[in-house]
C-alpha cells in the first residue's frame, strides 16, 4: 500500500496545523517532500544522478495551499523527475522515531535526526530562491541555517 509506511495522514496534518506559524512566509506551490532511504535507494556518498529508482515508491509531500501545509501521498520515482524544493530522505529508525514522536515536536525529531545523519536533505533551488518562497523560518527550524540572517 502507498502510504503504511508513513502511516495515518490525518496525523501528520494535525501536526502541520499545530506548526502553522513555520510556514506562513511561504509561497503557494512550495513542495517538501519524504522517502524512505532504503526504498528510494537514495544512499549517503552516492551522486544523486546515479541514483535510479526501480520502482516507484511511496512520498509523503508537504506543499503550501490556502495559506496552510498540507500532507498527501504521492508517488516518488526518482530524484531527477522529483518536483519538490526539498527533499528529506529518511533511513528506517527515522521513519520509525517520526511515526513514534508524531504527537509531540516533530520539527525538533526531524532537527534531531538530521543531525544525526538519519536524515538527508537535498535542495532543488538556490539560496535566493529558497529565501524568495519564503523557505528560511522552516529551513532554521530544522538547524538548516545556511540561508543566514543577512538578505
């Protein structure tokens, strides 16, 4: 099934609700995206280019509408058709510990997990592009905090 591994929707929208305040900066039509490391075949060190996924996979997609962050399942078949602005890859024990911790401060879980390389991220636009759709707040909150305070 498309979506067991991220389990109910409802509960990562709740969350998205109860973090309104982080996306508010940002654009309509922003996109984040989660797979899972092992099913995506996405692995640390690996040139993103040489990465093909066999299979299509499950994404869980966070994308900007009504003025809100909203979660759905999409289809996930590679890097290089991939259309979001962030993509968030997650090995197993972090897809287990977000299922487990969804209730609480899933962005201080997922600050936690990248730190300690549980989670990649890959960004699919520049520095001013990011800071242009309004991407900064999210990005620190997440100890992502390369676009800097300076504009």
């Amino acid at each position: 099934m498309l979506g067991e591994m991220f389990g109910d929707m409802s509960l990562w929208q709740s969350m998205l609700d109860r973090q309104r305040e982080l996306f508010v900066e940002m654009e309509a039509g922003s996109r984040l995206g989660f797979v899972s490391r092992e099913a995506s075949g996405i692995l640390p060190g690996k040139r993103s280019e040489g990465v093909r996924v066999v299979n299509e996979v499950p994404m869980m997609a966070w994308e900007i509408e009504n003025g809100g962050m909203a979660a759905r399942l999409e289809r996930f078949a590679g890097i290089s058709s991939t259309r979001v602005d962030v993509l968030l890859v997650a090995d197993q024990e972090a897809m287990d510990t977000m299922l487990a911790e969804l209730g609480g401060d899933m962005l201080k879980t997922i600050k936690r997990l990248i730190r300690r390389g549980n989670i990649m991220f890959f960004l699919f636009k520049n520095k001013a592009q990011l800071q242009d759709a309004g991407y900064e707040d999210f990005l620190e909150s997440l100890g992502l905090a390369f676009l800097g305070a300076c504009r």
